[in-house]
C-alpha cells in the first residue's frame, strides 16, 4: 500500500499541493484560543500599523508646510520682480581710448581779446616771453553770433576752439586773454564744454548748434589774474529710449599770477588751460537687475515642487484610507469569527 500510495503521488503531484493548500487553509480557518495564539502578535501587528499611520501624518503635515513655503516664494518671487522693474540700478563701466574726439571750447569773453593759444604736450608750459601782448594762435579757433537762448532777444558773441585730443602724450590747449578795463568789481569769463568740435565745424546751422549746446550743457567761469588749469572727464549716460548723452565732469585748480610786468598796469590778464584728467571714458545707463528667465525658472522649479507635494499628499492619504479599510476588514472578520 505504500508503495502504491507513492506512486499515485509521483503521479499527480499537483492533487498533492491542492490538498496541503486546502489542509494549511483550513488550519489558517480555524481560530485559535489566546492561551494557545499568544498576545506579542496583535500588539506587535498595532504598533507597526500605528506608527505607520503617525509616520504618514507627519509626511503629510511636512509636505503641506512645503507648499506653504512654496506659495510664500512664489508671491516674494514676483513681488522682487516688480520691485527691481521700477527700480533699476544704475551701471558704470569705463572704456580706455588714447585718442579723444576733440571737444569744442566756447568761449565768452565780452571785451577781452584772446592774446595767444597753442597746443603743448608732456604737461610743459614754456614762460610767458611777452605777458599781456598778442602772441602766436595756434589753435583752431571759430567766432561765432547768435541769440540768446533763454531770452531770445540778447545777442551774443562766443569764440570757439578745439581741444586737446591725445591723452598718451598729455596734450593741453593754453589760452590768454586780456581785459583792457571793466566795469564789474570782478572780472571773469565764461566758456563751456561740447562734445565734439568737429560737429560744430559740420553743422549747417551753427547758431542754431550753439544755442543747443547752450540748453544742453552747464557753464563755468574763470577768473583774472590766475591760472586756471581745468581737467576734463567725459561721461556718457544712456538713456531708456536708447538716445545717448554726454556731459563733462572738471577739476579745476587755481594758482596766482604774479604779475612781473615793470609799469604799473590796470588791465587784466586771464590764463586757462585744458586737459583730459585720464584716458577713461565714464558710460553710465540703468540696468535691471531682474532677470525673466531666472524668474520663470525659479517659478518653474516651485511650480514643480507644489505639482510633486500635492501628487504626494493625495497619494499618502489614499494609502491612510486603504490602510484605514484594512484594519477595519480584519477587525470586522475577527468578529465574525469570534461570533
């Protein structure tokens, strides 16, 4: 009999299996008395199963203070953005030339007469041979009558010459004038700076440039009886139209001159020089420091995070209500069981 039995489970194993699945279901079937099953394994099964359910609460309550984070970026985000729009920040940067294009020098002088001019390099200014006498003009010089800009009605008289040019070489342009007598209790001239001499020279209407230049840029003075020596710096700034425009920056510095003449003289002798102060020009525009693109990166990555914690969020809480049905299935055939 054993032999045969052997034989008939060689021949249908799977009857077998069926068998010892049916006996190990029925075994599984059969509730067993506490003193026989033991109270470590429901405790142990409770713990784990709470902690679990903790554990997802505080992933949960973790994910939504992320949110909130996210959503605080989002508004600081944009708020910053339309901060730096109104308020852009101003950028200089410095451009080295050796050669300046030439400015033009207007000069006012009323009644006094220019004496002499020329062009010197290296800083060297020779001694003045015949102080208060007419001497060698060398400059390029243009006399020029228009009206006045302001009033429209005072016409007046401005003589013009072109500056210094090679900053390498520290090319400057002295100038004398002099003043045979004045009513005022101080004697001084006015000039002022322009951009480009050569402009001046190849405008059509050269009134109507002057009486431009006049609005556009300030004026300075210089005073009798001393040598004022005037440093330029040019700038430019750029406006938000994309229109350019320049203006001079000057140092000036002012050293008596004494007067060696033998007779006693009551006219007045006036000395200024031009120089570039350094090969640098000065470009100056608003900037905004605000980028699009780094924003709607930025925003890109939040929007992602909220997309990824809300994905999460709904995620964790299905897997709370599964478990949740889990528990309360088993519970209710437990139950059933014990009923």
């Amino acid at each position: 009999q054993l032999s045969e039995d052997v034989e008939r489970a060689s021949e249908n194993p799977t009857d077998e299996r069926e068998g010892e699945m049916e006996v190990h279901e029925d075994a599984s079937s059969v509730i067993l008395p506490d003193s026989e099953l033991g109270t470590t394994a429901p405790s142990l099964r409770f713990s784990k199963t709470c902690l679990k359910n903790v554990f997802s609460v505080i992933l949960l309550f973790i994910y939504l203070l992320l949110m909130a984070v996210a959503v605080f970026l989002v508004y600081q985000t944009i708020s910053d953005f339309r901060e730096k729009l109104k308020h852009p920040v101003m950028s200089v940067s410095y451009k080295e030339v050796s050669l300046y294009d030439a400015p033009g020098i207007a000069f006012y002088p009323g009644k006094a007469r220019l004496l002499s001019c020329k062009h010197h390099y290296y800083d060297h200014i020779p001694p003045l041979i015949n102080p208060g006498q007419p001497g060698n003009i060398e400059c390029t010089t243009q006399r020029i009558n228009y009206t006045d800009p302001f009033t429209n009605q005072t016409m007046k008289y401005a003589l013009v010459v072109q500056g210094p040019r090679d900053v390498k070489k520290k090319e400057l342009v002295f100038l004398q004038f002099h003043l045979n007598g004045t009513d005022q209790d101080f004697s001084a001239i006015d000039y002022l700076l322009f951009s480009s001499f050569q402009e001046f020279i190849n405008s059509p209407e050269k009134a109507e440039f002057m009486k431009d230049c006049e609005s556009s840029y300030s004026s300075w003075k210089f005073s009798g009886g001393f040598r004022t020596w005037v440093k330029m710096s040019l700038v430019k700034t750029k406006e938000e139209d994309g229109s350019e425009t320049v203006e001079f920056k000057q140092e000036t510095s002012v050293v008596t001159y004494i007067d060696q003449r033998t007779e006693p003289r009551s006219d007045q002798l006036f000395f200024v020089v031009f120089e570039w102060k350094d090969p640098f020009i000065q470009t100056v525009q608003d900037i905004i420091t605000a980028n699009p693109w780094n924003m709607i990166a930025l925003l890109c990555g939040i929007f992602l995070a909220l997309f990824k914690a809300a994905d999460f969020a709904k995620l964790s809480v299905k897997w709370m209500i599964k478990i949740r049905k889990r528990h309360l299935k088993r519970r209710s055939q437990a139950m059933n069981h014990i009923s």
